[in-house]
C-alpha cells in the first residue's frame, strides 16, 4: 500500500534537486509538504466549494475557530489523518549497531598502537556512537564502557586532559570492568597533575589504591568519584554563556542595564535606551528558547546547542541520528525533548517550523502549555512592570498577527497545526481529548515562528592570497532557527543600529551606532536598504510582518545602489525589484527586462570565483588574466557604486601594486576613492580606508617616477588622513 507522506516527501525531494538555490530547503519543507496536502484534498472540490471554504475559514478569528475548522471538513480532515498515521508508520529508528561498534573499536585500537591518536579517536567516537547502551545484557554495557576507556588513553596521549577525564567518567557509570578500573583511577590522577588540580588528584590516588587492594573493589571506590570531577571540562559543561561583561536588567533578565522597555499602541511593546550608549556596546545576550538544527547538520554540530563536533561526541544512548558536544547538553536535550522524539526523528526532524513549534510546547511541558491557553494574558502594557524572561509565559506574549495574515499563508499553517496535533498523538504526547486543544496551540506558535523566529548562522571567513597579500572575506552559513523572546522585543529598521550575532545557541545585540538616551533600538528582520529595493522592502515586510516601514532609510526611499546595474541611456544606477520586476533607472526612468544581463552577470560571478580559486592556489598569472578578461564586460554592466565595481577595482589594484607597475595600480585606486567619494562623504570610514590604500600607491609610484608633484600630493594627502583621523577618532 502507497504511504502518501513518503511519496510526497519523495517529490518535494525532486523539487528540491531541480532548484538552483538551496537556501532554506530543509526550513521550507513541511510549508511544501502541507500545500500539497491540500492541494490533494482541494482537487476533489468544485471551485465553488472552494471559494465557500475560503470566505468560511475567514470568518474564524481565534485560534480555536480556525483548527476547528479544519477538524469538521470531513475530506480534508480525513486526509490529515491518514497522512499522519502513514508519516508515523514511517519512522525508522536508527538504532545501535554491536558489530560494527565492535569493529570500530578494534580498528581504534590498531591506529592507537601505531600512535595515529586523531584517527584512532575517530573510531573509538565511531565505536561509542554504534554501541547499544541501555539494554540489559552486561556485555553490551561493557563495551560502550571500553569504548570509552579506550577514548580517554587516546585523549590522554593527545594532552586532552579535561576530554580524558570526562571520558572516563563515563566509562565508569557504564559499568567498565571492575578489575580494571584502577587503570581509569591511575589515568584520571595522572589528568588533574597535568591540569593542577592537587586537592582531587590526592583523593584520586587514595581510591585508585584502594580498588587495587581490596576484594570487592566495586564496594570500595567512593561514590563521589564515580561522578564527573571536573565541571571546567568541555566535554563536561558543553556551551557556555559568551564572557562579555554588561550589568543586568533589574525586568528584562537578558538585556543590560542600558535599555529598558516602552509600549505605545501602535509599536507595542519595544526597547529603548535607556541612557546613552556607544557603538560596540552589547545590549542583549539570550540563549534560545527552542532551537531547531538543519538535519543535514546532524553529524556537523550539537543538536542542542550548535556547537560544532568534530571528532569527539557524545551521542544520544537510544539512536545514531544526533550527536552533543557534552553530556551536559545530551542529558538536557534527553529531558527536554529528545527522549520523546528520538523514535520518530526520522519523520519528525522533515516537519522543519513544525518540528520547532511541538519542541516549544516539549520544552515548556505539554500540560503546563495547555494550561497557558485557559490563563489571562498578561496586557501587554502591564510587561513594562513584569519580569520578561526566556521563559515559556514571556514566548507566548510574543504578537503572531494572526488578525492580520493572508488565507494563502494562514490556511496552510492552520492545516499543518492539526496535522502536528494528530502527529503528536501518534508519539502519545496527548490523549484524544486534547487534540483540538494541541491544534489551537500549535497554530499560535507556528504563527508566532513565522513572524518572531531568527536564522542562527556561523561566520566563516576565507583567507584569500593576493600575490602575497592577504584579504580575507567573511561568510556566513545557516545552521537553524532558534526563537529568542527577549531579542524578539527588538522593532525593525532597514538600517538598524544594532546586530545580532551568534555564538553557538547564544544570540548576542550589539548597538554599531552611537544612540541617544531615548532612542528606539532595533534590528533588521532581514530586509536593509544595502541589500533590497525600497519596493522590496516594503513588500517582504507588509507579506511576512503585516507592516508598512517608516524607518529613515524608508521615509527617506533609499535604494540598494550596491547591487545596481549600469543604464545604457544615461549611465545612471538601475534599482533591480525582485518582486514586481520593474527595474528602473533611477534618473531617466528606463525599464530593462533583468533576462538581458542575466548572461554578462552569471559571466562575471563565474569569472570572479574562477579568479578567487587561482589565487587561493597561488596561480597569479592565471587569476591576473581572468579578472582583466572580464574587468571591462563588468564595467559595462554594473554601476559604479556596485559593490562589485568596487572590488574590481580594488582588486586590480592590488594586482598593479604587487606586480610593480605603481603607475596602472594608482589609476584603477583612483576609481575606487571617486565612487567611494561620489556614494559617502569625505569624512566618513570608507572613504579614510580608500585614501589610504590610494596614498601608499602614490608613495610608490611617486619614488619609482621620481615626480616631485606627485611626493607633493603625497604629502598633502598624508596631512589630510591625519585630519580625517581626529575627527573621527
């Protein structure tokens, strides 16, 4: 019998492989997956019942109504049932492998001998993961035990002190041979001499003596050094909140001192200054309250808190699927959510938001959710006197909009809370009573993710070479989405003062502008007015946040001159709009169909990644020439305050500069220092860094020449940048 989930994953799989872009896939898979679920259900409907379903599902307004709803249309409802119950009998756990853990093991043990310690730690970490833990037999206990033991010798050779002695912690509570055992003692005080941790070394040496001595060695090791000794240990503690120092707010519990919360009707609640702060200051620091990993990372990073693993894990006891940088952060995920999900994770972890919006209830506890729903809320005036937490009452404060959400995107998320709701009582998280109650719930915080949720990435910068200069460009890579209540109070600007960065689960707000006692602090929900048009703009945030923007770079309909095209008319800057694709110069107000550059761009992006790989490679010659092949159709193509018109020329700059030919550089430096002139002001950062790239190029070229007048500008250039350099110092 077809199962209906899998064929319909088994297609948006082959949509995806079609797609160019892989940006957000796995995030927008249960979106896809529910469409074609109603889709399925709608092809049975006339568009006349349709169009009755639609004027009737927008007649509901609370969240009741609405999964109510969906519950008494038969064909639907139906297809929602058995759809989940096929998703649910599709779940494979991927369960322990004996054999090839014992196997893994045996490999580690030849790699260890042959003192290859990192490759041998891979396969002790291969043995552990494969190796079943909980089941009753001794023999399967005993080996995750050796596993480990063998572990920790390995870290132990590899001067990982702290990661051995977590190691062998563990091997000790999963049951390690007692004859054995005063070979972990020895290594374990051998580990705190090296970490100088004296007091704990002498009771360790008291007990590895004593396992030696007596009969029943088990009865005579304290109980205390059964247990983790070391709560410094990575391998111990896992994430850590990042060590910046700001003095916390006495209502906000994840903000500083310096902002505090106002609310009017028309914002709501937001943040403020509070007194003066400088830019750098870190304003917020929050851990998220839920988080939800890519699948495709599982392997990569810490399902609980996005660090990165390498090649020491600690893996979930019942499955192969997840791994943790700690036994702090598997014990927490274990108790939070993970135990629940771990024999169904193979279906659950395709439901990407849906998966987020049942692990917010999981954290929170499913009946202390449900009560939330019967409990007044709070009056959103009345938080500027409450405490505001990363706790499950401040999350469910958050705004979803449902009130002002289109069908075409509520309908969806309507149908897939019930359909989570069904799910859910498949894994036996609720009793049939509490289904449409689930539902109600469920659609709230699918609403409230999609308006409130953060994409959590990593910065990765790449070390590109440049005939012996380094440049280096950071990029960043999407690991998840997390929700952050506290940082969520942050309104949005197109040109925000403040930005969030990560480290590991952790969201961090930092003001890069100096603001005013006073001053809104807010953050940009993705659109910048750098990035997008002032069309765009407005049409992403009035789509997704049911807003129209009236930040400065707004009122003020600044556009995205950095990706601008060159007008063939008048060479003025063509604005691309993505949305309604009326691409138009800015000062003669030409349309162009974006299809007649979409060539010389693809050439040029092609040409500048061929270049960058040359370079990486130390083939100058071959990059020089690729980039001067493709410099003049560039040139041609994009305005010159494109952000690529700027490394171009940057670029060939540098090229001249390090070939010696001062004279070609300083032509292609004075590019760069008028249009970054003619885009800033004189007395701004970009334009010092441009001057000063430029004056050490004239210095050279001015000694190669022998000009006097060009030491002469020189000079006064220098005397400039010293000026410039005060002021904004």
């Amino acid at each position: 019998m077809v199962n209906l989930a899998m064929l319909i994953f088994d297609l948006i799989e082959e949509q995806n492989e079609d797609e160019k872009s892989k940006e957000n896939k796995e995030w927008n898979y249960f979106a896809k997956f529910i469409i074609r679920l109603i889709n399925a259900a709608f092809a049975l409907k006339s568009d006349e019942e349709k169009n009755t379903f639609k004027r009737r599902f927008q007649e509901k307004k609370t969240h009741q109504e609405i999964v109510d709803f969906i519950f008494e249309d038969k064909n639907l409802f139906q297809i929602l049932v058995k759809v989940s119950k096929d998703l649910f009998d599709a779940c494979v756990a991927e369960e322990k492998d004996l054999n090839r853990a014992q196997s893994a093991r045996i490999n580690g043990n030849e790699l260890f001998k042959s003192k290859d310690y990192k490759s041998a730690i891979l396969k002790y970490s291969e043995a552990i993961l494969y190796s079943p833990s909980f089941q009753n037999s001794t023999t399967f206990k005993e080996h995750l035990a050796l596993s480990y033991g063998n572990r920790s010798a390995t870290l132990f050779h590899s001067s990982k002190y702290s990661e051995a002695i977590v190691d062998i912690d563990e091997a000790l509570q999963n049951g390690y041979p007692l004859e054995r055992q005063f070979i972990l003692f020895h290594r374990k005080n051998r580990c705190l001499k090296y970490l100088q941790m004296y007091q704990k070394e002498e009771q360790c040496t008291r007990s590895s003596a004593d396992s030696i001595n007596c009969e029943n060695m088990n009865n005579q090791i304290p109980i205390h050094l059964k247990q983790p000794m070391i709560q410094t240990a990575i391998g111990e503690n896992g994430y850590e909140m990042p060590k910046v120092n700001i003095k916390s707010n006495e209502l906000i519990k994840q903000a500083s001192d310096a902002v505090e919360m106002k609310f009017t009707v028309q914002k709501g609640r937001y943040i403020c200054a509070k007194r003066n702060i400088e830019s750098g200051e870190v304003v917020m620091i929050e851990k998220a309250f839920a988080s939800w990993l890519k699948p495709s990372l599982y392997t990569k990073y810490c399902t609980h808190c996005f660090h990165p693993v390498d090649i020491i894990f600690f893996p979930c006891p019942n499955c192969i699927s997840v791994r943790f940088c700690s036994v702090t952060c598997r014990k927490e995920a274990l108790k939070q959510y993970h135990l629940v999900e771990c024999p169904v994770l193979s279906s659950l972890k395709r439901l990407s938001n849906g998966h987020l919006a049942l692990r917010i209830i999981m954290k929170a506890g499913i009946q202390n959710a449900l009560n939330m729903i019967n409990k007044p809320e709070i009056p959103l005036e009345k938080w500027l006197s409450t405490n505001f937490d990363t706790n499950y009452e401040s999350l469910y404060s958050l705004p979803d909009h449902i009130e002002n959400r289109q069908y075409e995107n509520l309908c969806p998320d309507a149908n897939g809370a019930v359909f989570l709701a069904l799910f859910a009582h498949k894994m036996k998280l609720i009793d049939g009573n509490n289904i449409r109650k689930l539902a109600a719930l469920l659609l709230k915080h699918i609403s409230q993710i999609e308006c409130n949720v953060m994409s959590i990435a990593k910065e990765k910068v790449n070390f590109t070479g440049t005939m012996g200069r380094k440049r280096y460009f950071p990029q960043t890579e999407e690991l998840g989405f997390g929700i952050y209540p506290t940082i969520c109070l942050l309104n949005h600007s197109c040109d925000p003062n403040v930005i969030n960065s990560f480290s590991d689960i952790y969201a961090i707000s930092t003001v890069v502008e100096d603001v005013a006692k006073g001053e809104e602090l807010n953050v940009t929900y993705g659109p910048h007015h750098k990035r997008m048009s002032y069309k765009d703009r407005q049409a992403v945030l009035m789509q997704r946040y049911s807003f129209k923007c009236e930040c400065n770079a707004c009122s003020e309909k600044r556009e995205n001159i950095e990706q601008s095209l060159l007008c063939l008319k008048c060479k003025n800057a063509i604005i691309i709009n993505e949305i309604d694709k009326s691409n138009e110069c800015i000062e003669c107000h030409h349309s162009i169909d974006l299809s007649t550059y979409r060539s010389r761009l693809e050439y040029i992006d092609q040409s500048l990644q061929s270049y960058y790989k040359f370079l990486n490679l130390n083939m100058n010659d071959e990059a020089f020439k690729i980039l001067s092949d493709c410099y003049n159709i560039l040139c041609s193509s994009v305005h010159k305050q494109n952000s690529l018109y700027l490394l171009a020329n940057q670029e060939m700059a540098s090229l001249y500069e390090c070939k010696a030919q001062f004279k070609e550089a300083l032509e292609f430096s004075q590019k760069v220092l008028d249009a970054t002139r003619e885009r800033f002001e004189e007395s701004c950062l970009n334009y010092l860094q441009a001057l000063i790239c430029y004056v050490r190029i004239l210095i050279k070229c001015a000694k190669k020449e022998q000009k006097i007048e060009m030491e002469m500008d020189a000079r006064n250039k220098l005397n400039f940048i010293t000026r410039l350099m005060n002021t904004l110092f």
